[in-house]
C-alpha cells in the first residue's frame, strides 16, 4: 500500500485491528489530503501507536512533498433525492478535527484496501475523499492480503480458514468501527462499501442496532444480497455444483491465495498483453475495458486477487442457489446441512448444533431502519444484477434508502476501478457524505 499512496504524496498510517474472535485485520488511514500540512491531521496525532478495546494498533506515516492540488469534480448534477445546495463536503484547509469525518472504505470478494487508491488521485474514491476534506480509512477482511493474522492462529492451520461473511459482519465491521471513532474521537463516521463490502454491511446492520447509531450513512456499490441472477460463469458453476457442501466435506482451507509469485506472472501477462488479462478479470469480475486505464492493469492485479477461505465462496454458492428458489431476499447465515455425523459415524458441524434450527437464520433486512442508505449500481453488472438488486430494494423499509443511481453502461468493478466514476460515480458519494454528516 505505501507505494500507491506515499508515491503521490500522500500521507499513511497502518494500523492493526484486533477482532473479538482474534484475527488482526490491517487497516490504512489517509488522515488528510496531500495539500495539507501534517499538523493539521485530526484525530490521534503524530501517527502514533494507540490501543483499542479488543484490539491494538501500530501506526506508521509519511507525509508526501505535495504538489499541484488534485484536480477533480466535487459536485455534479446527480440523480434522485440531491440538490445543488449540498456541499462537495467539509473544506480540506480547515484544521479542526471536526472538519475530517471519517469515512471507512470497505473492499469487495477477493479485493482489498488497495481497490480504492489503484488509480491516480484525480481517478480514486480515497484519494479523492483525502482531498475533499475526510478522515480516510480503509480496511481490509480477515484473510486477505493486508489481514493474514491471529492471536492464536497460523494461516497454515485450517482454523484460521474457518470462516464466512457471517463472521466478518459479526466481528470484523464492528471492530473496525469501533476502532476508528476511537482513534477519531467522533460518534460516527460514513461507510462505503463495494461488491462483499455491502454483503458484510447489511448483515452486520441487520444485526446490530449499536452498529446502526455509529453511521451516519452507508453508501453500497453494486450490493451483493439477493444473488439470483448472478451471470458469471465461476459462481454459476459453484452453485451449480453445489460446491458448498463439497467444501464442507473438504473442510476450511484457502481459496485463491494471494502469492507474490502469482501476482508477478499476472502482472507480467498484463504488462506484455492487457486484453488477455482483462479477460481474465471479466470472466470472474466483469468489467469494461473502455472504462480502465490499462496501463494500471499490472499494478491491479498485484492486489487482486487478494485471497478469502474457501468458506466464503461456498456461501456465496449458497446465496446463488438459494436466490433462485426464492421470489425474496433470503438472506442467511451460513448453511452447515441437516447431516450432523459423518458415515463413519463421527460427529459433524451441523445447522443444529451451530443454531439449534434445520435451517440457518435469516438477516432481517426490514430492520435496517438506519443509517440512510445510497445505492449505486451498473446496468451491465453480472454480479449484482439489476434485477436482483431491485428485489434487495423491496425488501428494505420504506424510506431507507435516501439515493439510488443506475448507471446503465457500468459492470461490476467500474465503481472502483473505472476512471469515469470520478464523473458518474463519486461527486454524488461526496454530496451524499455532505448531506448526512456524522451527528
């Protein structure tokens, strides 16, 4: 991460999170943009280390040399529900600490924190956020590139590996809440999530009425709940498959590891021929060539993938499956069967010993009464389908979502990583962020 943002002269701070369950998830601050001086950094100053409940934090930064201002559009004619009196966001030379909300930027399925500063600064929500006046944080989910570490566990033990987006809404989200309006000392901050990053969000605010008071507004890129019409040919084999319970039997372990080998390779094949790395990202991704610099291709590819446990991706073959069974949103935790011994006999995890049901509880999205949510979606996404991303909107409360755009011609990593979204996408974020300020 230090090279894509030190490199541009930006500041950074890594700090380590630990989780409830003990698994350290490794989450970096941009606390201002790239114009500002260090003193004028809010919340713990100096880039020191810091400590929070259930968790602990180095922290490291450097302070670029600036340079020209980032040239970008902070405010733009948006669709539904903005108006042109709402602010492009809190002024970026002021020094009080008030005048830097926090936002917390939360990656997707096999990504990780670098998905927001993978473009240049004038292309990148982070750095664009940075500039703009916002306490930037982005973290990262347990078991990826940046969060391979646990109090009492190694990544080469299948425990480590025992996990799903269950747990990541469950510990990982609240963690990192909890953490950063610690380190900030404000009462709420602004989240922004893509593809997983909006999976893990509704659970974790379908969940928790405390996790609902700390935002002050959830901003969902191409949201992943209702998962029916998914068109990726990876997923829909999975699913077809029932992969699910062949990862059962197979246990935790794993899936895509992120390797430096690996990602040289990739990035060498993207640097000799970008189509036919693009092409590999369609066939898991999807995503618009003509809406990509190219030339960060191998830049990209050194982050993603960025590897999760094959726990996860057997959920998502369960989500599939289960969408296309459902007129609704069943939206449920992890799926253990109904078998709980194996033929020899020997006990197995099981729904009813994990829940005490047959059938794995649903997250109940009619409570997410709060924060105010702001759907942003692709008309061409095959992972979040429109189609599936209406039937997520019918099954919210009236009212909550303040803001809802489609972009026709965006797939599924146009939100991140198309260079037009600085236009289409991100002078709404930065109004809707302006609009609900934390309180």
């Amino acid at each position: 991460m230090t090279h894509l943002i030190t490199g541009w002269g930006y500041p950074l701070e890594e700090h380590f999170v630990t989780t409830a369950d003990g698994f350290v998830l490794g989450v970096y601050r941009i606390p201002h943009g790239r114009t500002e001086a260090a003193g004028s950094r809010g919340g713990t100053s100096g880039g020191g280390a810091g400590t929070s409940a259930g968790g602990s934090s180095s922290s490291e930064g450097s302070v670029g040399s600036g340079g020209e201002p980032v040239r970008h559009s902070s405010v733009g004619s948006v669709r539904r529900a903005l108006s042109d009196s709402d602010g492009a966001g809190p002024s970026a030379a002021d020094g009080a600490a008030a005048a830097r909300p926090p936002v917390l930027l939360w990656h997707g399925l096999l990504d990780s924190s670098a998905a927001w500063v993978l473009n240049e600064p004038d292309e990148s929500l982070g750095f664009i956020l940075a500039d703009a006046g916002y306490d930037v944080w982005m973290a990262n989910t347990r078991g990826n590139l940046f969060s391979r570490n646990h109090t009492g566990l190694d990544p080469g033990q299948p425990a480590f590996w025992d996990f799903s987006w269950d747990d990541m809404a469950a510990y990982d989200m609240p963690a990192v809440v909890n953490y950063v309006l610690k380190q900030t000392g404000a009462s709420q901050l602004a989240y922004v999530g893509h593809s997983q990053g909006t999976t893990q969000a509704f659970a974790a605010l379908a969940s928790s009425p405390a996790l609902r008071r700390r935002l002050s507004l959830a901003v969902m890129l191409a949201p992943a709940v209702h998962m029916g019409n998914i068109r990726r040919l990876p997923f829909e084999i999975l699913a077809a498959l029932d992969a699910d319970r062949i990862f059962n039997w197979l246990g935790p372990m794993e899936f895509l590891p992120s390797t430096k080998a690996a990602a040289d390779l990739f990035g060498a094949l993207c640097q000799e021929t970008p189509l036919t790395c693009a092409s590999v990202i369609t066939a898991v991704c999807g995503f618009n060539p003509d809406n990509f610099n190219l030339t960060r291709l191998p830049t990209m590819v050194q982050y993603a993938p960025s590897g999760t446990s094959v726990k996860t991706i057997a959920q998502w073959a369960q989500a599939i499956r289960r969408s296309r069974q459902q007129r609704r949103p069943l939206f449920q935790m992890y799926d253990y069967g109904s078998m709980c011994s194996l033929p020899s006999g020997r006990p197995r995890t099981c729904n009813m010993r994990v829940y005490h049901s047959l059938e794995p509880p649903s997250y109940d999205l009619g409570a997410i009464t709060s924060p105010p949510l702001a759907i942003f979606h692709g008309g061409l996404d095959k992972l979040a389908d429109p189609g599936d991303v209406a039937t997520l909107l019918l099954a919210l409360p009236q009212g909550a979502v303040v803001y809802e755009q489609l972009e026709p011609t965006y797939q599924h990593l146009d939100l991140t990583w198309g260079i037009d979204a600085r236009q289409r996408i991100y002078p709404a974020v930065l109004q809707l962020l302006a609009r609900f300020p934390p309180v």
